[in-house]
C-alpha cells in the first residue's frame, strides 16, 4: 500500500475504506461479511475508514469490528457531523457522544462538517457557537482534525476553503467530474492551502466502473485486455499529486482485492498519454448523451440571482447519462440544500450569462429546460422543507 501525507504529517493510505455501503443481509449490516472484508484491507494497508451519523448502522459495525479486532489505535477514523440536524450548541454534543459511542473511541481523527454546503451554512454553524466547541474537542484530544465533505461548484467550494482553517476536506472528483463540482479548479485550490484532499465517488455511483458505454469498455480492453474500466478511474485519481486519498464504498473481498492491487501499483506521474487520451474519448462518448454542451469553464459566473448554471447543466446531462433518480438527487445537494438555493428557476432572463460563454450555448433557455426536468414536485416538496425545518 502506498501513502500520502496528511497536513500533520501523518500517512494516509491513497485507497481509503468508505463505509457507507457496507454489505446488506435481511436488511441488516452482514457483520461477517464485512468485518473480513474490512480485516482484508486493514491487513493490506488501508489505514483510513470513512462514516457518517446518517450511515445507518455504519458507525457501530465500524466501531464493533476495531474494537473485536483490537485495531482502533493503528486506523483513522473519519465521520461526519449532521450539521443540518442540529438548532443549538447543546446538540454538537450530543451528537458527538453518540458517536463515540457508537464507534467505541474516545476520539475522532478526522471530524468532517457533512455536506457543508455554503458560506452562511457554516456562519449559522458559527453563530451555534461551532468555532469554540471544536476548538474545545481539538484542545482536549476528542477530534484530531477538522474537515468538510462538498457537494456543489467549484467558486463555493473555495469559498469555503478560506472560510476557516480547515484540516482537510472531502469533495466529489472524478474523470467525468472533472469541470464540475469542485472539480480540478477545488482541488489544486485546496491543496495550494495546504489541505490533504478526500476523494469520494470516484466510480461515479459505479458508472465509470460497470455503466460505460460498449465502445467504451471495448476501447479500455483493446489497450490492455485485463484492465477494467475501475482500475483506470483509480489511476487517473492517483496520477495526481494533489489527491491525497481515493474512498471506495468496497463491500465484496474481490472488491478490496483488486482495489488494493490497483492502489499498490498506481503513483503520480503513471499514466500515460496513450492512457489520457483514452480516457477523453470515454468521456466524449458518455457526453454524446448530454443535452448542454457544458465545459463547466464557469465564464458565465457569478450569476446575479444566484443560479449555479455549470451544476444545473451537470445534473441536467447526468439525466440522460445516468438516469433520472441520480440526476435529481445531485441537482437537489447542489441547489437546494442551502441557505441561498442557486436553482435553475431562480433565473430571470437577464443575459449576463449568454454575453460570456465561449460555447454560445443559449442559457436561458436551457435553464428553464432543466428546470422542467429536475425541478419536479419532490424537488419543490424538498427544498420548501429545507427552508422551513431550516435544516441549513
């Protein structure tokens, strides 16, 4: 297994172990399943395991097996605070305390704001009272160090970056993402802040794994015949040097194998020109689907009313790339699940946009186009919620 270096000096093992999609039986946690599953990788190497509050189940199975295993001290482990669950500084508490109960430690290593998704999100946090509370766990050794997992564009994301001294962050990053999200713009910002960066769906919910395109598997195999379309999404990751640890949501011991294989065999600087252009053509021909010829250059931003125009056109595209459940569900995290919604329909006409994008698209119109698309009832019924319940 290979390592990277946290901000505290600190090996990171580049595969990291996600554990939100720990193995099903009955409906329940197949603890046999996944205690070997995760004793294969520990064995391995891989030295960081990542939960969450909302994980049902995650963090006690998590916690049961280090604790049976006697492992807890030789891993990190990384979960999240349900931010958008708590009105008071007394819940931070409470929250913490279940999970350390649940994961059977008396400290967090890597403490992440759950899907923090904007500046005034985290001053709400702020105003609770957040900034002395963790001061206070870090003071005491309860939480190591502090982080964030994003789901949103790019200009937010650094925003948030400058907003506190994080530790670290967490963020969405992969070939298909790569203008999106936070993309390569985010992570070569936080890393030129010194943050180590955790890279979470790395497959793209599977797709670069087992949902490409026929011509696409055929143009991975007839380059090497026993490479998988996977292994060359993990090496894209970890040719670069500002991606400090690749999550995988591993849930079969083949799975950990063979991403184990990969990890112990990929470094900066391994892929190939051959290999790049390969991997532009997958792309290409997953966005031969897409309805917005989008680059996600972000030249039409900032928009006045707020709209995040390159991640409406994502999600728009991801509806007919990787289907409609998907795409809803990443347009709600990025427009919805904030203070100030940066929806399609919030837009007004006005044409700023149009007089800068190098691709001449016809924004306007192509917003409302997403709009009718995306913004269904659910989406309407959800992000109401958002505002009443004040979840951020």
């Amino acid at each position: 297994m290979k390592y990277r270096k946290d901000r505290h000096g600190n090996d990171i093992s580049v595969l990291g172990f996600g554990c939100m999609r720990f193995q099903q039986s009955g409906g329940k946690i197949n603890m046999e399943k996944t205690e070997k599953q995760i004793m294969r990788a520990y064995r391995a190497g891989v030295n960081y395991y990542d939960t969450a509050y909302v994980y049902g189940g995650s963090e006690a199975a998590l916690g049961e097996i280090l604790e049976k295993n006697g492992i807890r001290d030789k891993v990190y482990i990384a979960t999240k605070l349900p931010h958008y669950m708590i009105r008071k500084r007394d819940s931070l508490e409470k929250y913490f305390q279940e999970q350390l109960k649940r994961l059977r430690t008396d400290h967090i290593d890597y403490y992440l704001m759950h899907m923090l998704t904007d500046v005034a999100t985290w001053e709400r946090l702020k105003d609770l009272g957040i900034l002395e509370w963790l001061e206070m766990k870090k003071s005491r050794g309860q939480i190591r160090q502090v982080g964030f997992s994003y789901h949103g564009n790019s200009d937010m994301f650094c925003s948030l970056i400058d907003a506190y001294d994080w530790d670290f962050c967490q963020i969405q990053y992969n070939y298909l993402d790569e203008h999106s999200q936070a993309g390569r713009v985010g992570l070569q910002y936080a890393n030129k802040k010194g943050l180590p960066v955790i890279i979470m769906e790395p497959l793209r919910g599977g797709k670069l794994a087992g949902g490409l395109p026929e011509e696409a598997v055929r143009l991975i195999r007839e380059h090497d015949p026993v490479a998988t379309p996977a292994q060359l999404a993990f090496r894209w990751l970890w040719d670069q040097p500002e991606v400090t640890c690749v999550l995988s949501g591993m849930n079969t011991q083949k799975m950990v194998w063979e991403n184990v294989k990969t990890a112990s065999a990929s470094q900066v600087g391994d892929l190939t020109e051959e290999e790049r252009e390969i991997i532009r053509q997958v792309v290409g021909m997953i966005n031969a689907k897409m309805k917005v010829g989008c680059t996600g250059c972000r030249y039409c931003m900032p928009c006045p009313q707020n709209v995040d125009i390159p991640g409406t056109f994502a999600a728009y595209n991801r509806r007919y790339s990787d289907g409609y459940v998907k795409a809803v569900s990443e347009y709600f995290m990025c427009t919805a699940l904030r203070r100030e919604p940066s929806s399609a329909s919030n837009c007004i006409g006005c044409g700023k946009c149009e007089m800068h994008c190098p691709q001449h698209i016809e924004i306007r119109k192509e917003l409302k186009n997403a709009a009718k698309v995306l913004e269904n009832p659910l989406y309407k019924v959800g992000k109401r919620a958002v505002k009443l319940l004040k979840l951020y």
